[in-house]
C-alpha cells in the first residue's frame, strides 16, 4: 500500500455467526472457515474490531450513597498481570485470530480503540456516561489498552497497520484542541510500542482548517489527523456524505465519490489516503446487483487514481443477529461480501472480478495520473460541496486535478481553478497575487463566484461593476449553444472593460469573462456551477462539464486520446514525455464510442487492438506514443 501503482483489496471483518459479539462467543472453526471463505476471493487485508469493554472488562464498586470505591476487572476476578489492564484471555484470542489469517495468506489492521461500532457506543462499565475523548480517567485507560494490545502482538507476522479505531470521533463531542490531543496522545502510545508498522486513521467526517484556525464548530480536521497517522482514510457511504446522494448508486456521481474524497483528503493533508470502508447500507438504496455493478465500477475508478486501497463493509450480512446494533437499525445487516447461508452476492464477485483484473494489466505498476490542474479551496466556503463539484466536473472534461488549500504552497500546474468562492474576506492577498503571476506566466486561472468580495477587482478581471443585488433564485447561463440552470446568491451587474464575454444569462447579462494576463488568461464566472453540480440531482446529465472543457483546451490538445462523451472517462500515466497509459472506463449507463486518438495506439489491455464502442462499465488500458516520436 505504501507503493504507488499498488491496489489492495480488503475488508472489515466481524464473524459470520457473531457481530460484535465475537470474541466472547469465540468459534474458531467457524473463523477460520471464514477466513477461507475471503482469501479464496481475493481479499489481502482484514480490519478488526477488539472491542472495548470485552478486552478491557472494568468496572465500578461503590460504597455507601454511591461513592466510588475502587476499580474492579470483571467479575471480581484479581487483576491481570501487574502493568496491564488487557484481558489475557481475549489478547489469546486476538493472536489466534492473527494465526488464522497468515494460514490463508491475509494481513491484519488492528482498529485499536473499538468504542463506537455500527450506531452503538460500546464502554467498559467503569466509563459508561462519560465523555470517552475528554474524561481523564477513561482516557487514561485507553492508553493502557493500546499499550497492552501492542506490546503483546508486535511481533505478529499478520499484522500490517494499527489505527486508533473506529470512528472514535464519534465517541463523544470534543473541541478541536481536545479531539487532537486525544488523537495525538493515541498515536504517540502506538509509536512508543511498535514503531515499525504504519498508522491508519480509521476515521470519517473531517474537513479543512488552517492549522493556527481557531474557529472550533468542526472539531475533526484533516491536518489535525494527518499529522498523527501514515495513512488517511475515508469510509465514502453516500447516504452519509453530505450532497452524494442525490443521484441513485451507479450513478455517475456516486462512482466519484470515494475517489474525489479521498483526493479531497490526501491532497489537503500530504498524505495518502485509501477508502477504508464502502458500503451500500441496504437493498432499499440497490438491489444486490446494482451493487455489485457499483463496486465493480468504483473499484476501477480507485484503482486508476492511485488510491491504494478499497476495504469493503463488510465480510458477512447480519441480518440473523437477535441483539443491538442489529436490531436497532436495518442498515447494518445486509451488508456483506456473503449472505448468512454462506453464498457469495453479487458484490463479493465484483471484489473477486477485480482480482482478476489486476492480473490481466501490463507490468511493471501503472505510474499515477498525470494531474495538470489545480483546484484552490479557502476557509470560509463550503468546502466539500465546491471540491465534490469540482472532480465531477473535471471527470467529465477529461483531465485529472489536484486539490490544494489556502494556506498551501500551489503546485505548479497549466491550470488553477478557484470553485464556488464565498467569502466576503476575498482570497488572501497573496494568494491572489501568486494567482495573477502564474496567468502572467502562460497558466489558466478560472475563478467562479458564489457570493465574494475581490481586491483587486476590476483590473484583474478586465471587468467593471455597475452594482450588486442579494437577489437569490435560478438564472440560465447560455455556453456554447447549451442552457445550463444554475441557483446562485448574488447578481454581479459587470461590464467588460478589456474581458471578452464568453457567456451571457438568460437575459442578456454578462456573467462569464475571459481576460488576458500575461501570455496567460484569467477567466471569471460569476455563477457557482461546482456547487450546482454538487447539490443538484442529476446535474452532471447536463453539459456543464464544458465550461471546465474550455478552461482546459491546453491542456485536452495534448492529451494521447480525445472523447466528447462525458460519461467516458480516462486518466494519463505517462511513461516518459513521449509514452503514456491511458486508462478508459465508461462510467455511464449508454454505449460509447471509441476514443479518437492523437498519438498512436501501440496496445490495448485486455483486447489487444479491437476498438469498438465501450459498453456501460467497459474499461481498456492503452499504452500510447506521440506521433512523430522515435521508439
């Protein structure tokens, strides 16, 4: 996973006959049949849950009107072993579970603090009520437990990663300076134990912040995490993300989902991130073979984007255990790689497909994609909703970005493209400036606006203001011979002044401009379209993706192979300035056509030279050379 070009097939693993209740109705048998059952179709990695209060089994006794007496392990029983607060008999249990996964080849991640799983809070009696991130005794104890389970299974050939746990943002409510301490102090317990193996985050729900932002109403940020883990991670349901689910599973929108956030992640934090878990929640959302088709597709779609890994949730349906979380809600009981009679879904043979596919791919690894543009996010819009826009938006002109925040560094790019400003702050000054320099130097800067103030203003933009209306409603931008509704905040009433005028609404207003700067171009939109791609149902049906495509026209007219079909999507992954892959899938429900090519095709995975039309879900890898260009 750490090695660019690798892809690694996992899943998170409770016990068929069991849940959470695995480790006290221990059955070996019954795993290792599991865990057979896995590796035959392919799975490498299993992340495992050793729940709190089994391994760490302590509770209160009080004396008289209720004041706490002492600590107590379970039942009355004396302590462990002086220095250790694990339960012997569970850490046993653990390290055999890690034998039967190296018998069949499967590596473990070991989510380290299981307090919160599938809707449940799960707490060892003595810190049930608590605040489990903040309460000083109980996260005394949780050191002690990462401590206990590290120490005593470092030396596991098995285990390949540990994490803090599952989703223990959702532990309890936290400030932002409370949550990273919690965080940090996890991590630094990890690392002082075993410092040979990576972090995962085993985390969701973050959003950005600069790092000295004090601004506290999201406690969990992504540099916060990323600064105390080797790998991010995302667990990308699209019910639970905020503007995904609009559009139904398989649909162009969703299959981008676990691939924009991850990106979304990894590029605000300089780290690699995976999606840790996926899931389609219940047959209500798609039938078991929408989702197989869906996996199937986004697994791919992860794949050519270098993002490393997809752990699916989870191994076995659940839909026969009798005790909470399972009979609390029916989101967590159909949703496994294998039915409760044992029999394989449609999605367990999308994960055994894509192991095959991997085998059908030239060698050495595919090289990452190549990424010509930049998107530039700031502090006060909605952050997510603008990026989300974004991607889809790129997906769909056919180019591949990066994502870049305003306190970073920018990457040096043809392209930089500031979605759904607002902010009445404007951009930060040198922000702009560092803008402004790169247009003069040949790149592309396209700014769109939700609400914003500029400073400059009119020079920069070759523009003039006649005034500004607060009038909120749907307006129709008219490009290229197209109509595209779009819901915006504000009425920016501009006149050029040296911009051209390269789309105006439905009633004659100027609202998209291109100016000069340098031997560059900055180009201004006063119309947040990101967001209207992101939040609106079925948006990306429409041709908005052309907007980005005239933005990126340097960049499309040297590209190995051309598409006007949106739902066809290709990442490049050059070889050398004059050899590159390129990887094609159709991610829509109609057929295709082939590409037209502008270097030469020399091969096509899986089908040697056939190039015919691709069918809904198809996928080639083609390796290419510029025309003209010596072998």
């Amino acid at each position: 996973m750490l090695e660019s070009g690798t892809f690694t097939l996992g899943v998170n693993y409770w016990a068929s006959h069991a849940g959470i209740k695995m480790w006290r109705q221990w059955r070996p048998e019954t795993i290792q049949t599991d865990l057979a059952r896995l590796a035959s179709l392919g799975v490498e990695h299993l992340r495992i849950f050793p729940l709190w209060p089994d391994f760490q089994p302590i509770s209160i006794y009080y004396r008289q009107r209720g004041l706490p007496k002492e600590l107590a392990w379970k039942d009355g029983a004396p302590w462990p072993v002086k220095g250790s607060a694990v339960d012997p008999e569970m850490l046993e249990r653990l390290r055999q579970f890690c034998d039967y996964a190296l018998e069949q080849g499967l590596k473990v991640v070991v989510a380290l603090v299981t307090g919160w799983m599938s809707g449940r809070l799960f707490a060892p009696p003595a810190f049930e009520g608590r605040n489990l991130l903040t309460d000083p005794q109980a996260v005394y104890y949780q050191l002690r437990l990462v401590r206990g389970i590290v120490d005593a299974l470092k030396d596991h050939p098995a285990i390949v990663a540990w994490e803090s746990g599952n989703e223990c943002n959702c532990l309890a409510n936290s400030s932002r300076d409370e949550f990273r301490l919690w965080y940090q102090s996890i991590y630094n317990a990890i690392r002082a134990a075993d410092a040979t193996r990576p972090i995962f985050a085993g985390l969701h729900g973050l959003l950005p912040a600069a790092s000295a932002d004090l601004v506290d109403e999201h406690s969990w940020r992504i540099g916060d995490v990323a600064e105390a883990c080797d790998f991010l991670t995302t667990h990308p349901y699209p019910a639970f993300t905020p503007d995904v689910g609009t559009d139904v599973l398989g649909s162009f929108k969703s299959l981008f989902h676990a691939v924009a956030e991850n990106a979304f992640y990894s590029d605000l934090a300089g780290k690699p991130c995976f999606a840790e878990e996926l899931g389609t929640l219940a047959n209500v959302i798609g039938s078991e073979q929408i989702a197989g088709r869906y996996l199937d597709r986004v697994l791919r779609n992860l794949f050519f984007h270098d993002q490393r890994a997809l752990y699916w949730w989870c191994a076995f349906d659940q839909e026969k255990l009798d005790y909470p979380p399972y009979t609390w809600c029916a989101v967590e009981r159909e949703l496994g790689l294998f039915r409760c009679d044992g029999s394989l879904k449609p999605v367990g043979q999308a994960v055994r497909d894509f192991a095959e596919f991997r085998r059908q791919l030239p060698q050495p690894p595919l090289p990452p994609p190549r990424r010509d543009a930049t998107v530039v996010l700031t502090t006060t819009q909605e952050a997510w909703s603008s990026a989300y826009g974004a991607w889809l938006l790129t997906a769909q002109a056919h180019f591949t970005p990066r994502f870049c925040f305003v306190d970073q560094p920018l990457p040096d790019t043809a392209l930089y493209i500031v979605p759904s400003l607002d902010t009445f702050e404007g951009m930060p000054p040198t922000l702009f400036q560092s803008l402004l320099e790169r247009a003069k130097a040949g790149a592309t800067v396209f700014v769109s606006v939700a609400m914003a103030m500029f400073a400059p203003f009119g020079q920069a933009f070759g523009v003039e203001s006649v005034g500004w209306e607060k009038n909120p409603g749907q307006t129709i931008i008219c490009f290229q011979g197209e109509a595209l509704p779009v819901q915006r905040q504000v009425k920016m009433l501009l006149k050029p002044t040296g911009a051209r005028v390269l789309a105006k609404d439905q009633d004659g207003l100027p609202v998209f401009f291109e100016q000069p700067c340098g031997s560059g171009r900055i180009c201004l939109l006063t119309l947040p379209i990101e967001r209207q791609v992101a939040q609106t149902p079925y948006a990306t049906e429409l041709p908005y993706w052309k907007i980005y495509a005239e933005m990126a026209r340097q960049l499309l007219d040297d590209a190995p192979v051309v598409s006007s079909a949106p739902q066809l999507t290709m990442t490049v992954h050059p070889i050398s300035p004059d050899v590159s892959f390129v990887a094609l899938q159709n991610n829509g429900a109609e057929e295709v056509p082939w590409p037209e090519p502008r270097w030469t095709v020399e091969t096509i995975w899986p089908s040697g030279t056939r190039t015919e039309p691709l069918r809904p879900g198809e996928w080639r890898l083609l390796r290419c050379r510029r025309a003209g260009s010596v072998k």
